[in-house]
C-alpha cells in the first residue's frame, strides 16, 4: 500500500498502518452481513462512541475506518486490549472460550461481581488492590492511561 493511515488508539496511542487495499465481502452469498459490514451498520444506528476490543482486531482497523467513510458516517474512537493469557505450562497462551479457561458460571460461583470486577481491576493495573468495586466505583477514577499495552497472565488459581 501506497498511502497510510495515522490514527490515535486510546491505549496504543498514535499509530500509522497501511490503508486497506484488499476487496473484501460485505454480504455473504446468503446475504448475512459480514462481521466488517455489520460492525459499522450496527456502531452508527447505536451511535457508538468507543470500541474496545482485543489487539487481535488491530489489523481489521483499515477496513472498519474505510467503510466508515464510504458511508459518510463518523468512526467511533478505537481501544485495542492486551489479551488476557493463561499460563500453560510455562509459556503463556490466549485464552480460549472452547477449551473453558475462564468459566463464566464458576466464576460467578466463586465471586460476587464486586469481588470478581475488583480482582480483574487489580490483575489489569487499573487499582492498586484486588478489594471489591462496583463498575461504577472504578469508572469514576478510569483513564486509559492505566489500561496496559502488554498481555494479562491470569493466575492458575483465579
């Protein structure tokens, strides 16, 4: 690609990337919507302001900003998240939903929400201590400039 994108993510901070050059599907042959597509439909008729989501979606970025502005619609401001990772033996991998490293429903068994809001807050640097918070409590002192750039161990015994 000839031309670049210079853009600001609210944790990664200015970042340039190449334009999106590729085609790529809007409506499958079905005629569903692809993730692409419906993201930007979906994000303007609820009139998003952020999207956090996980690094893993950085790259799909110039696609997103491209279909914006072929609609003439404004983009949403962009986080991008480190990962939460497990430790496997003694590397270190992504969770994963269809292996169950992080059970919902145990852990809604094991915690309070406060309880398991306050122990994510610690284990992402967002709080000094892993002492229960609402979402609330931690939204009033919430800057992105505590959100980390490096990935998130989760400890074998969460």
């Amino acid at each position: 690609p000839s031309h670049y994108l210079h853009l600001t993510d609210q944790i990664r901070g200015k970042i340039d990337m190449p334009e999106n050059d590729q085609d790529f599907v809007l409506l499958k042959s079905d005629g569903i919507p692809t993730y692409h597509f419906a993201h930007v439909v979906d994000d303007h008729l609820m009139r998003v302001t952020h999207v956090v989501r996980g690094e893993e979606w950085l790259a799909t970025l110039p696609v997103h900003l491209q279909l914006f502005r072929a609609m003439g619609w404004k983009a949403p401001k962009y986080a991008h998240t480190a990962q939460l990772m497990k430790m496997d033996g003694g590397n270190k991998r992504k969770l994963s939903k269809r292996e169950g490293d992080l059970n919902m429903e145990a852990l809604r068994q094991k915690y309070t929400p406060e309880q398991l809001t306050g122990k994510l807050a610690k284990l992402a640097g967002l709080r000094p201590t892993d002492a229960p918070v609402t979402a609330t409590e931690l939204a009033t002192d919430f800057s992105w400039d505590k959100v980390p750039r490096a990935d998130i161990a989760i400890p074998p015994d969460f």
